[in-house]
C-alpha cells in the first residue's frame, strides 16, 4: 500500500477495528479512511464495488470477514471478476484479489466453517491461492496484489497465530508454484492450508516407522503446479491428496482427474484423497473432529499406498 | 422553398461550422449555434430536492444532432431485429428503440472522462458514447471486429476509451459495479461522475438498496438513473413493485422523475444530477420511457400490453417525432431535408452492416485469449493447464 497509491483495501471492519482477525490492523490510522475502507455488511454489493473499482483502475483487496460470507456475492464474483475480461474482449482487466479466512475453526459451526475453494475452481478466468505460513502469506499477498487477474486468497482461521522469522525486505512467491515441504522418496502427498501441518505431523510417525513421504503444498489451487507435482510423481510412483474441502467435487477431485490425465503411466498404486466428510461441519468438538481428516488417517492412507 | 433553402446555405457560410462530437456535419439543415429556449413537456418532480427548471436552452446544430443521432440509433436497433430474424444475431437481443431520448440525453450533458454503465439494452449507449455502428453490428454476428472481439454479445458492449462499461447481463449487478466505478473517481479526486443505468424491473434488487447506501455514506459521484419502460420483461411495474414510484425509493437519497421521451428535459435532469453528486453525493433520476419492442426479441411484446398502447405512446410521445417537430416549427429544417436525412442514415446503417458481414468469425484461438491477462508470461485455463504457453521458472 506504501509503495502503489491504487491499492485499497475494503471489508467489514477492516478499518477502526483492525479487522477480525487483525489482518488489517493499523492500515487506517496509516492510510485513512478511504483506502482502508469499512464497508455496510453488503457482501454482494462491496464485492461489486471492488471489482468497478478496479475496471477504473485501482487496486482494491476485498475481505470477506469469512470465506463463508463471500457466497453471498457469488455472482459478481463470477460473473464480473471472473468474466469480464474476457467479454469485454481484453479491454477491462480486473486486478482485484478476494481474501478472507475459511475452513473448519474450532466448534464455529456448519455456517462459518466452510470451503469455498471447490465452489470457485470452476470460474473461468479466476486464479486461487491458498497460504499457509507466514513466509508465503505475505509472499503470496504481494504477488496477488500485484497480478493483473483476479485471485481469491484463501486463508485459514486456525493459522492466524503462527508466529515464524520471515525476512524484512520485499520478496514474492510465485502464484502458479507449489512449495516443496519434504522431499522423499515413498510417496507424493500433495496438500494445502491446514492439512499441511496435519501431514506433517503424521510424517513424523511415518519416518519412525521406515517410510519417506515427499510433502508438497501445492498452493495453487487453480492453475495446479503440474510441473513440480509431476515431477514428484516421477520419483515416487504414489499419491496421496489431503485436503480439507469436501470430498464432492473438491480440489482434491479435480487434482486427481489432472494427475491421471497426465501422469498416468507413472503411477503405481491407485491415487487416494483423504477429504473432509460430505457433512455441515457439527458444532460438538469430537463431531467436529471426525469431519476433517486427521493425522492417524494420513499414517493409515500411506501405509496402505505403499504396500 | 428553393429560397428558403438557399438563404439558409448563405447564413451558414456565415456562421462557425460546428461539427457534432458524434457524426459529421449535416448538410441543409441549419447549424445555428444561437440558443433559444424550450420549455420541457412536463415537469420535473422532486423528492427531497429542489427540481431544475423546465426551461432548457438549446441551439438548432444541438437540435438536428440529436436528431440524427436518436434515427441512427432507432434505425440501428430496426436493423438488428432484420438481422435476428434472419438469424445471423443469435440468442439474446434487448431493443432500445423508444428509448433513445435518454441515451442521447444523457451524452450530451456528459464528457467523455464520465463513465456510463448499463445493463443488457445497451446497443445505443455504446452508440452515444462514440461506439462505431460496424464494430457494434459485428459484435452482434460474432465477428472478429467486434467491439468485444465477438466473444460478448449483444449484452457486453464495452468501450473503455469512452469510459463506457458496458453491457451486463445480470439484471441488478451493474449498479455495485457502477458505484464501484464512483468510488475509483472519488479515490483519485477526479471530478467526473458515474451514471448507472439500471431498469423499473432491476430496481427491486437487494444489491441496489446496499449500492446505494454505500455511496450515499461515502459520497460517491453517482447518478444511478432507473430506466422505467414500465415493464420488467413481462411484468408490468405496478405487479412487482409496491411502490413503483422509482424516484422515491432512494428514501434518504434525493431523486427527480423526468420524462425519458423529451431529450431535452434528460439533458436538463442530467446536468443538474451531475453538479449535484459532485457537490453531494448520489442522486436517482427516474427516466419516465417505453420500448416498442418486447423485452428481446423472443418477445413478441403484445401479451402483456396491448398495441393500442403501444401505438399510442408512438403518436403521442415518440421521442424523434418531438425532436421533428422542434425542428419544423423553428424552421431549423424542411420536412424533406429530414425525410432524406433519414434515407443517408438508412443508408450508412446498411453499409455498416455490409462491412461488419465482410468481418471474419474469430480465429479458433480466440477461444482461450483473454481469460487471463498476459501475466508472468502465463495465458492458460483449466486447473491442469493444459496448453501452457510458458515454462515456470
């Protein structure tokens, strides 16, 4: 925002508060009111805002207080950011980038803890990222913030909290590469945002007990990283896909339909993709558990891989 | 007769040759540049504002330019019906004719840097906005020299010089667009406005009300102008909306009902909102108009409404034929001067249409062009990326 006059930022609460989950703190006192911009509770219509705001030539980062919320604006979100380049025949571009936190918290309910990732995948002309530690937060932030397409940012509730060492200075990551966790040997378990530290912990067992997963956080969500996933496929011959969105026509669905498509003759064993279970998320916390994937099934999926 | 018409030849010699922003210079037809006045038909009715006069000034050269500016529009859209029913527009086609006084209107109390957006009966705005009739015929047969390249449509006119922003399909999602628009214009303190067009049918949507809020709250420049043909495809205003007083409805935002059919009084209106948002913040101008034809043209536009109204709102309040009169009864032009205004006119309109036919269909290629913009070197789709045109570093 320092550096581009045109950035802004617009959401509920992003402003004076300092954003629900404090993303946006001490933006407005730095910037003023009109670029760090509270908005009415008009999902549909701020999100519309922000994207004719860009059409004119700003930058603006819309923040849905939560994933869930930005349902809501689903038809500006698909129909004018992801479209609109390409009806107006390339004479508009859309430079927006839609964040906000989603999945499954802790006992927040079936309303707030949703995926939205499998719901957009499909929208022509929309690219999605999804963070998971604070190097590539805010590496995938400023590269989002200064892509010319649309890109919906997808954050996790739960990662808010975790404090690393990242550098000072400017850097970016790559919107289109995957990070590559753990190189390994065994198998490919491809992941993103939360799962990925439910995989590493269940990699910690896995090492006790003689195997060696290659962990890849895939990131990109839409397009796939085919080139480091492929690669990865190349060497090891297995896959295993942990993610948190629903096991109906989620990412890891059209991941797998990718990878066979693609790699096919690489593969040794059958593709498995551990999901969340095709339920509203329950509010009861063991409930709420068995709804997501957990580290001892990561260790069982893999076991059964490698056999 | 013959007199007459050489002694206006001579005054023009006289006079400054104005030629209109939009089309060149007419021919016999006076170009005075003198202003007079004209009262408006009817007039303006406020609601929490002080209504501008209803008497506008205006010159013989403005008068003959909206002249032939609404026939070209009017003949355009006639043209589009021919072609639709014979087939070569295809799937949805939303006529303006009828409505052209408010297109016209609204240009002229405008500059270029004042951003227009409207909804899917947008042939004669992008006409209004300099749009060239070839592009915008191909656009509509799909052709490569579309305005869109082929690939939007009869509802995705655009044109981004002109600040024109289309063409939108959905019923209602223009207007946080429009408002987001405003928004850039107030963030970069550039003194222009918005005016966001919207229909009777569209303004009983829920993202409006919030769209208005907003920028009644940040003092946004727009004028959002509620296009009242009084029928939402085949609903007729009273049916859907409780109260169909469009100019109201803003509550705590003031708005003026004008009559769409006298470009003069929209030009009146126009003006007027534009001073007032950029002192004020948002108005909503409610354009009293009709179309003649149905919705689109997979409506017949007779079940609804019977021809007697159809043809009596032709008579009484056409839009063109009060312009005609003006122009007769101030001896601004003969009736035959006029009569073959409208033949070149027909015949410019048939030789866009000849051109846009010569326009190829786009290249196969064109299918995957512009779902991105070119960035990193990345134009691709699919989440498998199929066909990479760059190798990731």
């Amino acid at each position: 925002m320092k550096s581009d006059p045109t950035v802004c930022v617009m959401g509920e609460d992003v402003g004076h508060y300092g954003g629900s989950y404090k993303v946006t703190k001490g933006l407005a006192e730095m910037f003023g009111d009109l670029r760090v911009l509270d908005t009415p509770i008009a999902e549909n219509s701020f999100t519309g805002m922000g994207i004719g705001a860009a059409m004119k030539g700003l930058r603006p980062i819309v923040e849905g207080m939560n994933m869930g919320f930005l349902l809501l604006a689903y038809n500006q979100i698909s129909n004018n950011c992801g479209m609109l380049h390409y009806t107006s025949g390339g004479q508009f571009k859309i430079p927006v980038v839609i964040r906000g936190p989603g999945g499954v918290g802790r006992q927040l309910g079936a309303e707030h803890s949703q995926r939205l990732e499998s719901y957009f995948q499909s929208i022509p002309g929309l690219q999605m990222v999804a963070c998971s530690t604070p190097y590539n937060a805010k590496g995938l932030m400023k590269a989002a913030i200064r892509s010319e397409n649309p890109v919906v940012l997808f954050e996790h509730v739960l990662l808010y909290n975790l404090k690393e060492k990242i550098p000072d200075e400017e850097y970016i990551c790559c919107l289109e590469e995957a990070e590559m966790v753990r190189p390994g040997e065994h198998v490919t378990i491809l992941t993103y945002s939360r799962m990925r530290y439910h995989v590493m912990q269940a990699a910690k067992t896995l090492v006790n007990k003689g195997y060696d997963p290659e962990v890849i956080d895939i990131r990109s969500l839409k397009p796939f990283d085919l080139h480091t996933i492929g690669n990865s496929i190349k060497k090891t011959h297995r896959v295993l896909i942990v993610e948190e969105c629903m096991r109906t026509g989620g990412i890891g669905a059209s991941l797998r339909s990718a990878i066979i498509d693609n790699f096919w003759d690489y593969l040794d064993a059958p593709i498995m993709c551990l999901s969340s279970q095709d339920v509203p998320t329950p509010y009861a916390g063991t409930l709420e558990d068995a709804t997501v994937v957990q580290p001892a099934q990561i260790v069982a999926a893999v076991e059964q891989i490698c056999q | 007769m013959a007199a007459a018409a050489l002694r206006r030849c001579l005054t023009r010699r006289q006079s400054i040759p104005r030629v209109s922003p939009l089309l060149p210079l007419t021919r016999l037809i006076s170009d005075s540049t003198d202003p007079i006045t004209i009262e408006t038909s009817l007039p303006f009715k406020p609601h929490l504002i002080d209504p501008p006069s209803r008497s506008t000034t205006t010159t013989a050269a403005e008068l003959a330019s909206f002249f032939r500016t609404m026939l070209l529009m009017r003949r355009f859209e006639i043209a589009a019906d021919s072609l639709y029913k014979s087939k070569l527009i295809r799937g949805f086609c939303h006529l303006y004719d009828g409505q052209e006084a408010v297109a016209v209107g609204m240009e002229s109390s405008l500059t270029r840097r004042d951003a227009i957006i409207t909804a899917y009966r947008d042939h004669c705005l992008y006409l209004a906005r300099g749009g060239d009739p070839v592009s915008a015929f191909a656009e509509l047969m799909g052709r490569k020299a579309g305005c869109a390249r082929g690939k939007g449509g009869s509802m995705h006119f655009y044109k981004r010089d002109a600040n024109f922003f289309g063409g939108h399909g959905i019923v209602g999602a223009q207007v946080p667009l429009g408002c987001g628009v405003a928004f850039a214009q107030r963030y970069r303190k550039e003194g222009t406005v918005t005016f966001d067009l919207y229909g009777d049918g569209a303004a009983n949507q829920g993202q409006l009300f919030e769209a208005l809020n907003m920028a009644a709250l940040w003092k946004l420049p727009v004028v959002l102008v509620c296009e009242n043909n009084h029928y939402g495809m085949g609903t007729a205003e009273w049916k859907a909306s409780k109260s169909p007083a469009y100019y109201k409805r803003g509550d705590y935002v003031p708005g003026l009902k004008v009559d769409g059919m006298d470009v003069l009084a929209v030009k009146q209106a126009c003006k007027f909102a534009k001073d007032h948002v950029l002192a004020n913040g948002p108005i909503i101008l409610e354009m009293d108009t009709y179309r003649y034809h149905g919705h689109s043209m997979s409506d017949p536009g007779s079940t609804y409404r019977t021809r007697d109204e159809i043809a009596g709102i032709r008579q009484e309040r056409d839009p063109i034929e009060r312009v005609r009169k003006l122009l007769l009864a101030h001896d601004f032009a003969t009736a035959q001067e006029l009569k073959d205004l409208e033949k070149e006119i027909r015949k410019e309109v048939d030789a866009a249409i000849a051109k846009a036919k010569e326009s190829p269909m786009p290249d196969p290629s064109e299918l995957f062009t512009n779902v991105y913009v070119n960035d990193c070197g990345l134009e691709s789709f699919g989440v498998d990326r199929k066909v990479v045109r760059t190798v990731l570093p």
